[in-house]
C-alpha cells in the first residue's frame, strides 16, 4: 500500500476540524468586517472586493505566498470560532515558508520554490472553489473553498488536490 505524504493527513485533520466548527458557529453573529469597509477586506494588497470569489481566492493566494497573517484572517469565514481561524491561517503559514525556504539544490520534497499562479474559480454546490497552482521543483495544486456569508465570499477551508493534473478546475479540463 503506497503511504501519502506526512502533510496530506495534518491538512486533513484540519479540514475536519474547521468544517466541524462552521457547522457549530453557525448561529452565531459575525464581528465586524475588518478594514477596507464592509465590501471588502484589508491586507497588504489594499482592500478586497469579498463580494467576488475570484478576488477573494486571489487574495488569499497573495496572503499564503507573503506570509501576510492579516490578510488571510481577514478572508477565513468570520462564524468559524477565532482560535480556529487563527489555527487554519497559521497551519497554512507555517507549511508554506518551510516549503519556500528550501534551497535550490535541495533534496527535500517539494524542493525549491520558483513561483505561484492564482487560476479560475468555479461553483461547487453553494461554494466557490478557487484554484492555485504553487511551482515548486515538484507542482503542488491547491484549492480555496469559499462559502458565501452576508452577501460576501469568506475561505473556509483550503485543499490540496491529489495530483498535479488537477490544478485546473474540473470544467477546464
């Protein structure tokens, strides 16, 4: 039986964890919006039109990729309870500057990193799912999962797909 990557079952658990607790947060009130008004979210990428799931899932790769807390806390589903979102967006962090500061030359999977694409978005029942491709000496692909809240798009959750093929949304294939 062929063993997944260590990392595939930390993001599972975690994904776990965060569905659970949107279904358990969800009667409670959301906190404010955060800077950049209502219609939008603040970061180090100016404000975010959170009405529009591509933008969101954009700035949300822009987040992962600066190592920029704040914008990305700003996205996450404000029902989900604070110390998971701040669990999510720190796990996500933290995986990805150990993924960039490998070295070229190094033998470490996913080996160095050369660049990230944000790519299309598209609807999965009453969600959106914005795709990325993140270009290591491996490919690596990865979805935002974005449900929609008070009129806005906020990530729930963050997936990597299975293999690299499937960086392109399913209807591009």
């Amino acid at each position: 039986m062929r063993s997944l990557h260590p990392r595939f079952g930390t993001l599972l658990a975690l994904r776990c964890a965060v569905l659970t607790l949107t279904a358990c947060g969800a009667g409670q009130t959301p906190p404010t919006p955060p800077a950049g008004g209502a219609g939008g979210a603040g970061g180090a990428g100016g404000t975010v039109d959170v009405r529009d799931p591509a933008a969101v899932n954009a700035a949300w790769v822009r987040a992962i990729n600066g190592n920029d807390r704040a914008a990305a806390l700003a996205l996450v589903d404000p029902r989900i309870e604070p110390l998971y979102r701040e669990h999510l967006v720190d796990s996500v962090l933290q995986q990805f500057q150990t993924y960039k500061a490998i070295p070229a030359g190094d033998v470490r999977w996913p080996g160095a990193f050369r660049q990230v694409e944000t790519l299309d978005v598209q609807a999965s029942g009453g969600t959106q799912q914005g795709y990325s491709r993140w270009i290591f000496s491996t490919t690596l692909c990865f979805y935002t999962d974005m449900v929609p809240v008070e009129g806005t798009w906020r990530v729930r959750s963050w997936y990597q797909t299975a293999q690299a093929s499937q960086c392109d949304p399913p209807h591009a294939q």
